[in-house]
C-alpha cells in the first residue's frame, strides 16, 4: 500500500492502477452490476475514455481514480502506481485518449456478458443487415441495452465473414465538432483504425476544389469499402451527441441517408449496413428526403418482462419465485440495467437479503446511489428539467409536459411516455427524486 505522507510525496495529478491488479479492477467491474465499461462510466458522469484508462493501467486525473475505487469497492492506495515519471505518463494519457477507438467487444468478453433475448428483436436485426445495404435505427432511453445488442448481433454476424466497426460518438471531442471537414476526418480516421486500416486521408481528401461530404463519400467509396468486397456493417452509438451540434448535425445525417439511397442502386454502397443507436428524439429540423430516421428498420427496445426477469436471475444462479421477481419489479420495473445490478450485487453478497436491497435502494446507502446522483446532477442544472420532474415523481398519474422537456426525461430513462403525457418510469426513481426535490 502507498503512504504518500510517509513517503514524503505531495499527491500527485495522476495516478494508475498497478499492473498486479488491473485484472482485480476489470472483476470488480462486473461483479459490482456493470455490464460494460459504459456502463460505468455513465453511472460516474466520468468519460468513456477516463474509465478505460483506469481499467487498462493508464494514468487518470487522481481524482477521478479516487471516485471509480470508491464505486468499484477498491482501496485506492492500495491499487495505485507511482512508478512512472509524471510529466511523461500524463503526455501518454493524452496520446491515448485522443487516439483511442472502441471497436465491438473481444469474444472473451463477449462470453462473459450476461444476455437475455427481446424476442423477435434479435432475429429482425440480425436478417435485416443481411440484406445489401441496409439500415437500421436502434432508439432507447439510456442504458436500456442498446450497446449490448448491437454486440450480440456482431458476434452472431461474425460467421457470415463481415467486417465490422463500433464507433461510439462519446469519443469524439469538442473540438471534432468544431466544423463538419474536421468532424468527417475524425470519422474517417476513427473507421480506418477499427478496421487497422491506415490513415489515407491525404490521398483521398481534396481540401481545395470539394467538399468536405464529397471528400467522405470519396474515402469511404474508393477505400474502407473497395479494400476488402466483404459486407461492412458500421455501428454508430450515442448518435444523439452530433444533433446539438449545428456545425454537423444537418449535413451529417444527410450523408448517411445519401449513402443508404446509394445502396439502392450501386453494388458497392451495397456492401455498407448501417446502424444508428440513439436515445432522445430526433428533434432537429431535418428534409424529409435528407433524414436517415424515416428510412430503414425501427427498432425500440422495451423493458424486461416478468419472464425475462426471471430468467436472468437463473442465469446469476439465483433460485427466485415469481413473488419475489415481482417485489424486485415493483421497485425498478423491467429496468435492464436497474434488474441487472440488483442480481449482480446479491450474487456476490449473499449475506444480503431482497428485502434488505430494496430497504436502502432510494437512498445514498443503496446500491444504486451513484447511478442516481449522476441524474440528479443533470437535473439540478437545469431549472425546467427540475420544475417538470417535481410534477411528475409528486403523483403516479399522468403529467403532460413540453414536448420537448417530456423527451429530454425520456432520454433520460426518468419517464415513460404515455401518447402526449408521462409517468415516472419506477419507483426507484420516484421515491429517490422526490425527496431530493423535497429536500431543495
């Protein structure tokens, strides 16, 4: 263990998980409920690319280190190295995180992953992209699934031979939305690097005499897809971060439906199959004959039913009765995340009663406090988003909202929609958010 005051050393702007116990950190990941590393990151308000570091041995902001120990159940001194020199190790962090590409889960960690079909959901993803150049559009609150059913479809599309990329849009930065030439070369390169292509822009890239659309059309035409005559299915997650985006959002969605209506008719573009995973309304004002979202398969991912609850408690060798699936349901309903992280933490605590989760799960002492605090953090900084919620975790009828307000909730995963009104979407959250608001 490290005693920075014993040692006489000021603490440091950085630290790194210790190469003895990056695999105890990686465990302690899934046995805390965390199907992904996203997961866990979204539950922190910490970026994607932060939480890799930590779980890959890379420095992290100390901070940062201090707060996902804490979450993970690990003594922070205990776990963390000193030993590189600090100027180079912060320089490395930044090469990483600005360079860093996740690409779909390896197949080890593909088989750790505890997954319950959405029967026919599955089987309509899977034998729409067989089919030359097609589309699909996954739309779901936040932590809902989306991520993981697209790897499942990937790893099922592996024995057709298809390449494949997943590209999640959280790892752009601020500075790739400045404007659409530098947002479509973040692109392109991102792709060229999952595929462990190399960087061809400069042969491909006419900066003076075309345009930035064209010149994408051209690298994705005359290399990604000529280099190999295998279908390729290109996964673009959390899309929903270009569409406040003014700069790109317009012309980037035009150049996706542009490259679908290409498929229609050239053999080339028919090898691309798209899918597109986002979880707010599409709210932007797009053309009608521009827009990828009234094109292709529409796919919403619903809540866990009772049987499906039940069957992942078996498969975390839980033995429940339908009574007590109920009980845990009528706390966070058919939540995939929310079910998964009580079934998780159960398992590993077995001195833990049902009972005794559900006593504590609205509150900062549950299990679910971190996940909680970080809504409440977004909620609390926007005085409409705090003022509409307090009308609707204060009544367990239907509220109508701004069309607007209702979907950013949505988005949220806070509230169902129901036709032009909303519900609080569990008790989880109309108990822990009420009295938060109450307590303001």
């Amino acid at each position: 263990m490290i005693d920075l005051d014993c040692l006489g050393l000021n603490m440091p702007r950085s630290l790194r998980v210790s190469t003895d116990y990056i695999g105890i950190v990686k465990l302690a990941v899934r046995r805390n409920g965390y199907l992904r590393q996203k997961d866990l990151a979204e539950d922190l308000g910490l970026a994607l690319a932060t939480v890799s570091n930590f779980l890959n041995g890379k420095p992290v902001d100390v901070l940062n280190f201090q707060e996902i120990c804490r979450v993970l159940g690990q003594d922070w001194q205990e776990i963390a190295s000193l030993e590189e020199n600090s100027s180079s190790s912060l320089s490395s962090s930044k090469d990483f995180e600005s360079q860093i590409v996740i690409t779909e889960p390896r197949h080890d960690e593909e088989e750790a992953f505890i997954y319950v079909e959405r029967p026919p959901i599955e089987s309509l993803c899977y034998e729409t992209l067989l089919q030359p150049g097609s589309l699909i559009r996954i739309k779901a609150p936040s932590l809902m699934g989306k991520t993981l059913l697209i790897s499942k479809v990937l790893a099922k599309l592996t024995a057709q031979k298809f390449r494949k990329v997943y590209l999640n849009f959280h790892l752009a930065e601020e500075k790739d939305f400045t404007n659409l030439d530098k947002f479509l070369k973040w692109f392109c390169v991102s792709i060229s690097q999952s595929l462990e292509l190399e960087n061809k822009l400069t042969d491909y890239w006419d900066g003076e005499f075309s345009t930035s659309k064209v010149n994408c059309t051209i690298y994705f035409e005359k290399y990604l897809l000529a280099e190999n005559n295998k279908p390729l299915v290109l996964c673009l997650d959390e899309v929903e971060r270009v569409f406040d985006k003014p700069e790109v959002v317009s012309d980037f969605l035009g150049l996706l439906r542009a490259w679908h209506e290409q498929g229609r008719v050239r053999p080339i573009w028919k090898r691309l199959r798209l899918v597109v995973a986002h979880s707010t309304e599409v709210y932007i004002p797009l053309n009608i004959n521009e827009s990828p979202f009234n094109v292709g398969v529409l796919i919403e991912l619903p809540e866990f039913t009772l049987e499906q609850v039940r069957d992942l408690a078996q498969l975390h060798d839980l033995d429940w009765t339908d009574a007590q699936v109920k009980q845990l349901m009528e706390m966070v309903g058919g939540h995939p995340h929310l079910v998964e992280r009580a079934f998780s933490h159960l398992k590993v605590h077995k001195n833990i009663s049902l009972e005794q989760l559900l006593q504590t799960a609205a509150t900062e002492e549950g299990i679910y406090s971190s996940h909680l605090r970080r809504l409440w953090r977004v909620i609390e900084q926007q005085t409409e988003l705090l003022e509409a919620l307090k009308k609707v975790v204060t009544t367990d009828t239907l509220v109508s909202l701004q069309p607007m307000v209702a979907y950013k909730l949505h988005s949220m995963g806070l509230v169902d929609l129901k036709g032009n009104n909303v519900i609080t979407r569990c008790n989880l959250y109309r108990q822990y958010f009420k009295n938060r608001i109450e307590a303001v």
